[in-house]
C-alpha cells in the first residue's frame, strides 16, 4: 500500500523512469540524460525524489528497483551493461594461463568470460551453467564437464546433486559472478540454492576470481553468499565505492579495473577512523 501511494502525484517523466526500471532493473544516470534529453542535475533530482518515495534504490552511478528477493529476468540482464561485461570478460582471459582448470557458475557476465576463453589452449571447464556448457562445447580444445541437478529457466544448474559434483573436484580457478556487493563487503545473492554451489565453488578452487559489473556495488538481494575476504581477485567496469575498496584492500585482494586498460589497480589503504 505504501509503494502505490508513493506513486500518486508522480509526473510524467518519473512514471516513465519507472517504467524503464521495472524493464532493465537498473538506470545510469547517463542514459537517463540521453533518453529525457534533460540535464544530468536533472536526472539527479528526480533519482532523490523516486528514492524519498521508495520507488527506486541508489546505487553506484545510477538507480533500480529497490527489491531484495528478486532478481532481474534474465533477458534483462543479458543486455544490461552488455559492453561493459564483455570488457570484463576479456579482462578475466587475459589472467587465465593455457592448461589450466576452471569452474565457471551462473551468470552474464560468466558467460562473457567463457566467450572471451575461446583462443586458449587445453582447458577443463567445470560449469553449472548450460549457457557456459552451450558456448564452449564446441571448442576442440576445451574439455567441458556440466554439474547434474534442477535446471532453472536461466540454464543455471542448482540442488544437493550440484554441490556434490563440485566437492569433487578441485581446480585452477573459480570464476564466480555475484548479484550485489555491500558497502561492507558482504556478497550476496537471490537464491539461496545457488548460493550454496558458489560457496562450494570458492571451497574448492586455488583462486577466486569474482566478476561483476559496477551496478553490483551497494545492491541488496537478501542471501549472503559470503564476504569479499574470501576471493582472490576482484574484476569490474568501474571503480567500487570507497567502503567496498577499503574491505578489498584490508583483504588484501586484487582490484581490475576495465577503465584502467585491464591493469591490476592496488586496492588503496582503508583510512583509520
């Protein structure tokens, strides 16, 4: 009852802001510029009344939907900041040496990486992702193994079956996407099944590479996956807010950033309170 009174009143610009936030999920304060033709400072304002009203939730450079138990559909994400995960993707290649093993799980920009794998040399992937599975089946130089379980209408693969088949192994890399990151460090997700293949995921791999694009910064979805502690390495489009930059670097974990040329960028000291 509170989010539909917080509509009444709304002009016509905001009720169109949200009509694009419940298509794409997320909004950056530029294509909001380009799409109104208004100013940025425009566009700024009209985040901080839809956000007053509890319609929308700041997050890095932009806003979204406010909701912490559900993701954005899939169709959705595939285009969401699209050349953003593909320079991710190729990011993350560039730190994959030939005959090396990996798991890849569920996810855009996962999938953006395994496209970006395509030139290596004798790779065994182990994936609970049908979408990764589909990408790189083909390639005679991979060895693809796909983890049993319930497909979801995504081509996620989770359940007890999936985890099991994972503990089995224990490989190179994990690669891992994530659907928000907390100012504290904290990593989360929607579905608590998938959840539990990642944590399995990072149990059993040597590194730990988390790929997610910056809209991820500062999301809520309501499952901890676990703490940012907990990975090796860090690969985004864009630099983390201050809080999440000082978790990577009390950490001591590797920041790759898209905008510095795919370079390492040493996660700066956290400021003593």
């Amino acid at each position: 009852m509170k989010t539909r009174a917080s509509q009444i009143n709304l002009i016509p610009r905001h009720q169109e802001i949200l009509a694009l936030a419940r298509q794409k999920g997320y909004l950056s304060t530029e294509e909001l510029t380009r799409a109104f033709k208004v100013t940025s400072q425009t566009i700024r304002r009209d985040i901080n009344e839809l956000c007053s009203r509890g319609l929308l939730r700041r997050y890095h450079g932009g806003a979204g939907l406010a909701s912490s138990v559900e993701n954005v559909d899939y169709s959705a994400r595939q285009v969401l900041n699209h050349n953003e995960k593909i320079r991710i993707g190729q990011m993350v290649a560039q730190q994959i040496p030939d005959n090396a093993s990996l798991f890849i799980n569920i996810g855009t920009t996962t999938e953006e990486v395994a496209k970006a794998l395509s030139a290596h040399k004798n790779l065994r992937i182990i994936t609970n992702n049908l979408n990764v599975a589909t990408l790189l089946a083909d390639n005679a130089n991979f060895e693809v193994i796909v983890a049993g379980g319930v497909v979801r209408r995504d081509r996620g693969v989770i359940g007890e079956s999936t985890i099991d088949f994972i503990k089995q192994f224990k490989v190179d890399f994990g690669i891992i996407g994530i659907s928000g990151v907390d100012l504290d460090g904290t990593l989360l997700d929607f579905d608590y099944r998938e959840v539990r293949v990642a944590q399995a995921i990072i149990e059993n791999a040597r590194q730990v590479f988390l790929v997610t694009d910056h809209t991820k910064f500062s999301r809520n979805p309501m499952v901890r996956l676990g703490h940012i502690s907990e990975i090796d390495a860090l690969f985004t489009d864009d630099q983390p807010p201050d809080e999440i930059a000082a978790a990577l670097a009390q950490a001591k974990v590797r920041l790759y950033v898209t905008g510095s040329e795919g370079k390492r960028v040493p996660p700066q000291p956290a400021v003593p309170a």
